[in-house]
C-alpha cells in the first residue's frame, strides 16, 4: 500500500476510517474527540502490564518490564497505549488504517523523544509480510471492523506460538447500548454521536470464539466499571458495558 493511501482491504470499516481520519488532529486532546480513552488508559495499562509480567515472567516492578518484547499496536490511533509500550521497555509498532492519525501518532512520538515504527496498514497487511510479535494489542478496534473472523485470523498469524494478544471492546446487551452508546453519544457527550454502531459490539463468547479459531486460548476476562462520584474507571468483574480480554497463542 502505497504511505498515505487509505488501504482497501476487507477488515477495514471505511466510514469508520473515514471518522477517525476527520478527527485525526484531536488524539491527544484530554478534553476532545477521545476523551474517554484518555480517561479509561490507566486502567487498560494496568490490566496489559499485570498480563505481560504474569504471563512473559517480567517484574511488575521494573519501571521497563518489557524490556526486548516486541509488541504490535493494531488501531494505534495517536499512540495513546503505543506510546506507554514503548516507555515500558518495549520495541513497538503500531499500525492503523487511516494515514491521518499515524501522521499524528509520528509526531506526537517524536515531540516526546520515543522511537516507534508507525505505519499506515491493516493487519492483514502485516501478516502478509511473515512478520510476527511476541504481544499484539486490539484496544478498541473490533467495534470498528468490517469483517471480525478476517480480522482475527490475520491478528493470528502475527502473534508468535506462545505469545499474547490483548483485546478491550464494547459488549452487546441492552446495558451497554443504554449506557456504552445513547448515553456515551447523546447525554453525557463523551465521544462524537455515530462513533459506535451497537450492532458491531461484541459479546465475550463470541470475541473467544473468534480467538479460538484463531489459535488461541482466553486466560484471563475483566470488566471496567465506571464510578460517576470520582469519575475514575476500575477493573471489575462485571463485562456487560466494556471489557478486556487476555489471549496466548498455542
């Protein structure tokens, strides 16, 4: 794919793309279009890294416990966990479908000193290059994809035999559309209306199935609750609205 061309490929959503792309310019805005992932990103670190030192045999201790992990970052955005990868010890790369935000993400990377190999690719893409990846990051991003069976084969073949993949999206039940969309969109205004499609939501047997064809085995299930007198977010046992998901390639 030629840099700077949106890709055409079948697990890419293109009016999703098309949105992200528009709002390319506000990924490290706190109080803009992604707002919530700014708001959500201590708890998604802390359920990532407490993954990767139980399951690599790091030190959750270390200020750089991922020292020589090299980990992909699918639907990278702006580099918002990217950039926390790569400040944790990590070789990282993160790849996204719209040139917009890793014109974004490259620039933000380099104002703050990090070295991070960025590039405008689907997965699938990736994997056609026989590259794989001890961790491979899905923050986020089966929400938006056109195909979740052709998504996850391809995030498959990235992850080598033993290594790990993390996935954090949104459920399908009557909660998460009350809340997760017509609330999110239309009351409280977090995200931008028509961010999310509640039909593309994904329920936990489905997204394990997904990984099990994939090759892989589900070690670990969280929920993330949010507390509206602090507005902090929290690991919870309850996945009804938002979850993560933690994954091992056989």
């Amino acid at each position: 794919m030629a840099e700077g061309r949106p890709p055409e490929t079948r697990t890419a959503d293109r009016d999703d793309v098309d949105r992200f792309a528009r709002q390319a310019g506000d990924w490290w805005d706190e109080e803009g279009a992604f707002a919530p992932l700014h708001r959500i990103n201590p708890v998604r670190l802390q359920f990532i890294r407490d993954g990767f030192c139980r399951h690599f045999g790091r030190d959750a201790s270390s200020l750089r416990p991922f020292e020589n992990l090299n980990i992909l970052d699918i639907g990278c955005g702006g580099g918002l966990l990217t950039e926390p990868m790569a400040r944790l010890g990590a070789a990282v790369t993160g790849i996204d479908a719209a040139p917009e935000g890793v014109s974004a993400a490259r620039a933000h990377a380099r104002r703050a000193g990090l070295e991070i190999d960025y590039r405008a690719m689907l997965p699938e893409e990736m994997a056609a290059t026989g590259r794989t990846f001890d961790a491979v990051l899905n923050m986020e991003v089966v929400e938006h994809v056109a195909d979740a069976e052709a998504f996850f084969e391809a995030c498959g073949r990235l992850v080598r035999p033993g290594g790990a993949m993390v996935v954090a999206t949104l459920n399908r039940t009557l909660k998460s559309l009350a809340f997760g969309k017509v609330a999110a969109e239309y009351i409280l205004r977090w995200v931008p209306a028509g961010t999310h499609d509640w039909r593309q939501f994904v329920k936990p047997s489905e997204l394990a199935r997904h990984l099990r064809r994939a090759g892989f085995d589900v070690a670990d299930l969280k929920g993330m609750a949010y507390d509206p007198a602090t507005g902090d977010w929290s690991l919870a046992g309850d996945v009804d609205i938002n979850y993560l998901m933690f994954a091992v390639r056989r």
